[in-house]
C-alpha cells in the first residue's frame, strides 16, 4: 500500500500535556491516526469502530490489509461492547492479566470494523497498564485499533523518537511517554475455544497462563496455512527486521559467561566462566585463547570481515562479550564494529526490553549485519526468540561495494535533549586548499547534515556536535576556490565551495581538530615530520583507510591506494569525475571518521 505524507509535521505531545492528549482523542475519535505509548511498545491508533481510519493506519504502515488489529481499552467495562461473547476462559484471563502485556481474542461485536479485524470474527482485546495509555485511551471513549507504530516488518518502536522515524508527516500526532517498560509486543491468547491458544509470546509467559486456568494448559500456535488469515499480528509476515541482515549467536553448549570462579587460586582461567573484571585481570593471550572458546561472535565477525572487508558489523550483545572485544585490542576488527549493549549477556529481561531499539540503533549506524544474542530456555526467552527469529529472516550475500538500501529520514533531536554536548572537528588538507580539500569539506559539510544528530558512542545521553574545515599546506590566505571545482561540487551535493577561502595550514589549526585527513599520503607524512607530537591523528586518506581495514587490491594483487589526481586546467568533465571519486570515498571513509571522532548517528 502506498504511503502519503498528510502532514508537514506530525505533533509530538508530551505525556504532562493534558490538553495536547485531549486533543489527539478528540482528532482519533474523528477518524485521525495518533501514536501511543504502552508499557509493551508503542502504538499506533484509531477508531476500531471506523473501517475508513483503519485504512489510514494500514496506510501509514505499508501494512498488508489481512492482518488483524488489537483493541485498546481503557476500562474493562468497555469490553462487553466490543465483543460478543466473553468465554470463563477468556474472563479467568481478564481478571488476572488486565490490564497488562496480554491481548485475549473474543468473538467480535458488530461495532468492530471488518477493517480491524482482516474479515474474522474475532478481535483481540487489550488493556494497557501504561498510566499514559490509560488516560489516552479513557479521554477517547471508543475502543482504539493499534498495531505497533511502526513501518511495516521494521523492528517495533519503543520511544516515541522511533515513532517519528518512521511516521513523521504521515499521522496527526505522537503521545510521548517515555520508553515502553516490556520492549515486546503483548501476548496474544486465543480464548474462543475450551482451550487457550498462545498466538504470539510475549511477557505473560505460558507459565503465568497455566497458572490461573485452574489445572489446564495453554498450547501454542502452529504455522500458518497458505492464504490462511492471522488471528494475531506478528504471524504471517516477516517483522522487526531492520535494514540490515541479523544472524542469531549461541554460545556453545555449556558455556557461563558470569560468575565468581572464572580465575583459579593459580591465576589460569578456570573453564568458560568470565566476568568483565576477570577479563581485565587476563592476559592478552589468555584473554585471546578464551574469547576463541566461548564466543562466535568473534569467530563469525571475522569470518564476514575476511570475505568483505567493507563490511560493518553490529553487535547487539551483553557486556561481557562487548570486554572480550576491547580486550582483545584487534584495531580492525574494532573500527568495523559497532556495539549496543543492553547488560548482562544472561539476563534476556535487558535483552529483550533493548532489543527493537537496539536493532533501530545499530540500522541506523548503517551496519550491513547485526549479530544479536540468542537464548535457550522458556519464560521470556520464547517472546525474545520468538521476535529475534523473526527478524532475522533476511539472508543476502554481504557483497562489497553494494549500495546499502535507502533508511527513512529522521527526526533530530535538539543540542538541549542531551544531558551534556562536546564538539569534536575533522580537518582536510591539500596544498593549495583551492580545489580538492575545499571539495571534501564541502561534501563532508553535507554528510554530516544529512546524519545528524550525533550522540557520544560511550555515553548516550550525551551529544557531538561535529565540525569539518580545510586548510593548504602552501596555500595563501584568502584565495577563492577553483570555480571548476565549485561547479563539479554544486552538481553533485547542490552546494558550491565558493563560500570557501583558502587558508595555509598552522599548528594552531592542527590544535583546533581530532582528526586530520590529507588528499595525498605524501602531505601526511610532512605534516608528521614537521609536528611528530600529533601523529596519532594524521593520516592520508589511504592510510586513514587502510587503518581500518579498508583495502583494494588490483587483479595482481597489490594494494591499492586512494589514487586523486590534481584536475587543475583539465576539462570539466575531469574536475566533476575527481569531485565524484572525492565523494565515493568520502561516502566509505564517513562511518569511520564519525567513530574515530568519539560520535554515534542516533
């Protein structure tokens, strides 16, 4: 289905604004979409009982039409109006889960839209526990068709800030109550027969369920049928991916990676227990020898690096594995690593409650694999399993110099939503600072809007604001930028460098930046000559690449270097082939030089 933006601006609504929430009722109730949080994931909503906004919502999502959605209520009593029948079962289930993480599908009621339900005649019925939820749902009056607000098959968002990601322009508005408190959708359990039917896990576990139906059992749901119609959403259609491909890791059988006796009284690791002090107190080769033992994570890593080594990897993964990397000090593998770590490797609680955000996070540093943590066992495990497996459906080969797909546009957050900000700089130098380091500041310029905002990539309540400029190492002061070049760079980005004046390069501007990037490597090793104080942050652009594993090799086999040639007084098709060549690498080396920078795209 279609999407089509309604709106310039979808409203974000504070969850203390009681007018604003008023508001957004009062627009669901005449037939427009708002964005909802709940304790499980947020939601996006309308009148279940008007077919017309339901299609607003299958709209706004991308969403196939057969896939039914959930009633949100915010009073029990609401219940008896929307279905036809309440089961003992399904009344046990009510009175000891509602409200909560649980959905109970009943027969419907002929207010209910055939539209909310995809044609069945049943509806699953939900009660949220979220205070916010509550007075939303309470000041609409009608029961709310939601399914998670989200683009159809991306990961479920659990921050109103993810809504807007994948919303922004398409719905009336967003309620922003903070982050959802489960991370996972509700449990979907099927009581219109004598025996409850678990539809999709969820943080009511099959135990909790069990519990209460008085000496039964709750079974779980097979597969689907081919055209068979889902009673539940999250069953037919592959969900919570994220753009990039994710791979399930299992640590071998029998493998703890928490506990008090991972170092013997003789100093030698005992087993494949470790905790991230005892990993501190290894030493390299120890350390080394165990991280082959007790993590695939590694092993696959380098596997993928070595058959691609443009590819970048994220891993959403425990602390522990995230010490075995650092410990390690592998600088390779490390630059094409990105990490969200959601607590201990063992607790699936923080795995689970992370999870969606996690694989939004590491999407959006535009990694092109995610290796995310499996488990084993019952509970909560199934629900995180269950939504792990589904988003890892996708299986492409990780082909080098493949364009990565096109992520939605997102919402920046303002310098003032972070607790504290630092400004970090990158500086491109050529010699004369009239063509070519003028280009790459122009473009980086643009790259780094188009990214922004930028979050620290150790403290994530703390922003980057991120600058670039250039400078000539025989340039004179004042100069205006080659007008060849300036058209080449207009062309590709839409903005020029005529706004750019040469100036020659000194050790006060070398002061001013973290990183400095030099066309050729020939004006890096001067520099290095000349001020071997800060060689840790120059490079060439080659070199720069080569430190972080980015190498091409000729059909020989030799390495091959960022080769750029000057384009002065050749033609302007030279001037735009260099300028584009610029923007290539730039497009490769940007990831890099933001991580190197101390920043995360958020």
């Amino acid at each position: 289905m279609e999407r089509v933006k309604k709106y310039d601006k979808t409203l974000l609504i504070d969850s203390s604004d009681s007018k604003g929430i008023k508001d957004c009722a009062r627009h669901l109730v005449n037939g427009e979409v708002i964005g909802f949080p709940t304790e499980t994931v947020y939601g996006l909503g309308c009148d279940a009982r008007n077919g017309e906004a339901v299609k607003k919502v299958f709209e706004a999502k991308g969403r196939p039409a057969d896939n039914p959605l959930i009633c949100h209520i915010g009073d029990k009593d609401q219940i008896k109006d929307i279905v036809s029948e309440i089961t003992p079962l399904a009344q046990r289930l009510i009175d000891a889960f509602m409200p909560g993480p649980i959905t109970v599908v009943m027969k419907k009621a002929a207010c209910i839209s055939d539209e909310t339900t995809a044609g069945l005649d049943t509806v699953g019925v939900r009660m949220p526990s979220n205070p916010v939820a509550n007075k939303f749902l309470k000041a609409c009056g009608v029961p709310v068709a939601a399914p998670s607000a989200n683009l159809s098959g991306r990961p479920s968002p659990t921050g109103a800030r993810s809504v807007l990601e994948d919303m922004d322009g398409y719905i009336y508005a967003v309620i922003d109550g903070g982050d959802s408190e489960f991370g996972l959708e509700s449990t979907v359990v099927d009581c219109t027969g004598t025996t409850p039917v678990i539809l999709r896990p969820g943080a009511v576990t099959k135990a909790d369920i069990d519990s209460v139906l008085k000496g039964g059992e709750a079974v779980m749901s097979g597969s689907l049928a081919d055209k068979e119609t889902p009673k539940a959403p999250g069953m037919k259609y592959r969900h919570y991916a994220p753009y990039a491909q994710v791979e399930i890791m299992k640590m071998p059988e029998g493998t703890k990676i928490e506990g008090d006796d991972a170092m013997g009284s003789d100093g030698k690791i005992s087993g494949a227990t470790c905790t991230v002090e005892d990993l501190k107190k290894l030493s390299d080769d120890e350390a080394k020898e165990l991280v082959n033992i007790v993590s695939p994570f590694i092993l696959r890593s380098r596997e993928i690096l070595s058959s691609n080594p443009f590819a970048r990897i994220g891993l959403y993964c425990g602390s522990e594995i995230k010490a075995m990397y650092d410990k390690m000090n592998d600088k390779i593998l490390s630059a094409h690593t990105e990490f969200c770590v959601y607590g201990k490797t063992v607790d699936v609680s923080a795995a689970s409650h992370g999870l969606f955000e996690g694989l939004r996070y590491l999407d959006v540093q535009e990694v092109d694999v995610i290796l995310a943590q499996g488990f084993d066992g019952e509970g909560l495990s199934v629900a995180y399993m269950n939504r792990l497996s589904k988003a890892s459906g996708k299986k492409e080969e990780l082909t080098p110099g493949m364009p990565k797909p096109a992520r939605p546009s997102r919402t920046p957050l303002p310098l003032d939503a972070f607790k504290d900000t630092f400004t970090a700089s990158v500086l491109f130098v050529d010699d004369n600072n009239t063509s070519l380091s003028c280009c790459l500041e122009s473009l980086m310029r643009r790259m780094l809007e188009k990214n922004e905002p930028y979050t620290s990539n150790r403290e994530s309540d703390t922003g980057v604001e991120i600058y670039c400029e250039s400078a000539g190492l025989t340039a004179m002061d004042g100069m205006d930028p080659d007008s060849q070049m300036d058209k080449a760079v207009k062309e590709i980005s839409g903005i020029g460098i005529n706004s750019i004046e040469s100036r020659r390069a000194n050790p006060a501007i070398y002061d001013c930046n973290d990183l400095i990037l030099t066309v050729r490597d020939e004006q890096a090793f001067s520099i290095i000559k000349a001020f071997p104080e800060i060689k840790e942050k120059v490079f060439s652009l080659s070199t720069f690449a080569a430190a972080n594993g980015l190498v091409m090799k000729d059909s020989s086999g030799k390495v091959m270097s960022i080769s750029v040639p000057d384009p002065t007084g050749e033609n302007f098709e030279t001037y735009l082939h260099t300028a584009k060549a610029l923007n290539a690498w730039l497009e490769i080396l940007f990831p890099y030089i933001i991580k190197e920078l101390g920043a995360a795209r958020i």
